[in-house]
C-alpha cells in the first residue's frame, strides 16, 4: 500500500495538560491528542451516507471501506483547490 499524500491531517486536534500528578518538569507541557485523521473522518461520514440508502444494502460491498476512501480522497482534492483559491 503506498503512502497518502494528504490525510487531512487530524479531525479533531486539542491539546491537554499532563494531570496534576506529573513532576514539576513537566506538568505545564502539552501533549497533542490528534485523533483520526480528517481523510478517515470524510471516509467514515461517506460509508454512513452510503448505508443510509435502501437500494444500497442489497448491492454487494465487496469494497465499500475503499469506495469510502476514494470519496473522501475527493473531498481533500476539492478542499485543497479551494484553499488555492
């Protein structure tokens, strides 16, 4: 499998403090909780379009996670065409 150019980066990014045990060293340090990328967050709203749909559940989804992906690869593309803009 070769590598994605643009995942999206993360869907939900925050940051969050280390709990109130950490050492004086790092206990003001945040720490990234990224999460899902955004590709995977299109990827999954598309496959739940899709099951939404009666005609759908009787098609056979031999490959739907991919169909989801290619449908959230096109959401990037489109995304990033209108940042260029």
């Amino acid at each position: 499998m070769k590598p994605i150019k643009n995942d999206g980066g993360p869907a939900f990014p925050s940051k969050m403090l280390v709990n109130r045990f950490a050492t004086e060293e790092t206990a003001q340090k945040l720490i990234g909780a990224d999460g899902m990328t955004l590709r995977d967050w299109f990827a999954g709203m598309a496959l739940m379009g899709f099951s939404t749909q009666p005609d759908n559940c009787s098609t056979p989804c031999d490959n739907i996670a991919g169909w989801s992906y290619q449908q959230a690869d096109a959401m990037l593309a489109t995304r990033e065409l209108k940042e260029e803009a």
